[in-house]
C-alpha cells in the first residue's frame, strides 16, 4: 500500500505542475501542430493522394498525435534534474519510500500529462477535416499510453544519469529529434532505402507510430499490403498487434531502467 501512495504522490505532483504551467502545456502541442497545418497544408497539393482516400494531412495527421505524445513524455525526465538542483530529489531518495515508485511515480505522471496532450491534438482532428469515432479514440488512448511510457521511461532513465538541465536538453535533441524523424511521422515506411529502412526499423517508437496510423486509416487505405504505408518487418507485414508488442516491450525496458537507475543512485 505504501508502494502505491508513493507511486501516487510522485504522480500528482507531476500533473500539479502542467496545471501550474500553462505555457509548458500549450507549447507541447503548439509545434506539432504547426507542423500539421505547415507541413500538411504545404505538401497535400504537391504530394496528392498517398492511398485511396487518404491526402499527406490525413497521412501525417496521427504521426503528430505520436510526436504529441512522445515529446512531453520524455521531457518528463526534466524535472528529475530539475528536482536534483534544487536538492529536493535528495530529499525523496532519503524518505521512506520506494526508490522503485518514485521512478515509476516519475514516469506515469510524463505519461498522464503526455496523454493529455495527443487528446487535445486528436480533438482537433474535426476542425481539419479528419472525422473518427468515439471507439477509435478509446483504440488509440492504449497505444498512446505505451509509447509515453516507453518515451517517459527513457526520459526518467537519460535524467537520473545527468547533473545538470542543460546537458539533459543537448541530449535531449540528440534523442528526441533523431527519434522523430527515423519514425515515419513526415514519410511512409514501405518503401525506403536499404539503409534508412534498417534505421527506420531499429526505432522502436517507429511500431508506435505504425500502430497508431493504422487504426486512423485503416480501411481500403491500408487493404493492400504492398502499400508503402505498411510497415514491413522480415518479410511481415505488421500489425496493430504486432506493433503494440514491440512497443510494449520497449516500454517494459525503458521503464525497468528508470527504476533501477533511480535504486542505484547514492
């Protein structure tokens, strides 16, 4: 029980804080969305259809709901150095709590604000013209919750090692960015070079943004499995079952690194 109420205190702190910073919540999701209408709006007509019935905005429509999540999931792990600065991190590690929920307190609060985030993002779907139901979001809620678990674990993980907050932001874009564009979030991943696709498939976030797409197209967009908007691995054409064990893998890692970084710190 105490394990628990350790997980939960650490937690609420961690969803405290966005309520108390509003500029930290609304420029998480202010940049993807840039992207979209950018991005999307510049490149439909040049681009055209990539599938029957699907344009580069509704492509790239569900890689920004990732890059959404992924973003604020790893900078979770800022507030660990930022806890470690002003001596409050040593403060928890020396309280009669678990070592184990802090961390796992750490990483499902990034998670909870993550999530957060995409749903504003996915909300905005209508106002683009991209129409889903209400079971597609309740689909989309368990993958996102995977990949903020597995960004937020590698973020608590990366965080628990650095001393100080700028040197967790240069590694930071040297994660994060590198994450975002070997995922398929701006491209389709069927049909790439031998040596990009090999980079594309070693991401794991790659299987999250795949799983996530396809529940946002699905239907005659995806019905051939020769389309370059299918993910092939080994000769397999993934599923959204397929891709959410990869994921769920990645997050397990992830998160069994952060906790045991944070029972090894001294």
């Amino acid at each position: 029980m105490a394990f628990l109420r350790g997980i939960y205190i650490i937690w609420y702190r961690e969803v405290l804080r966005l309520r108390r910073d509003k500029a930290r919540f609304f420029g998480a999701f202010a940049m993807p969305l840039l992207w979209l209408l950018i991005f999307g709006g510049g490149l439909r007509g040049p681009i055209g259809s990539m599938a029957p019935g699907v344009d580069f905005t509704r492509f790239l429509y569900p890689g920004i709901i990732s890059m959404t999540v992924l973003m604020p999931a790893f900078m979770g792990g800022l507030s660990v150095v930022w806890d470690r600065e002003f001596g409050f991190l040593k403060e928890v590690l020396v309280a009669p709590v678990s070592r184990s929920a802090v961390a796992l307190g750490k990483v499902l609060g990034g998670a909870t604000v993550a999530i957060f985030q995409g749903l504003v993002v996915l909300a905005l779907g209508p106002v683009l013209g991209i129409t889903f139901s209400p079971l597609l979001v309740l689909q989309i809620i368990p993958l996102m919750l995977l990949l903020a678990l597995a960004m937020g674990g590698l973020g608590t993980f990366i965080a628990s090692r650095m001393k100080s907050m700028e040197g967790f932001q240069v590694i930071m874009q040297l994660v994060v960015m590198p994450t975002i564009f070997l995922s398929g979030v701006l491209f389709p991943v069927g049909q790439l070079p031998g040596w990009l696709s090999t980079l594309v498939k070693l991401n794991p976030v790659t299987y999250g943004v795949d799983s996530i797409r396809q529940l946002m197209l699905g239907g005659p967009a995806l019905a051939d499995a020769a389309t370059p908007l299918r993910l092939v691995l080994f000769g397999h054409t993934m599923s959204v079952i397929d891709d959410a064990a990869i994921i769920a893998v990645f997050s397990a890692v992830t998160v069994g690194l952060a906790m045991w970084a944070f029972n090894a710190q001294e």
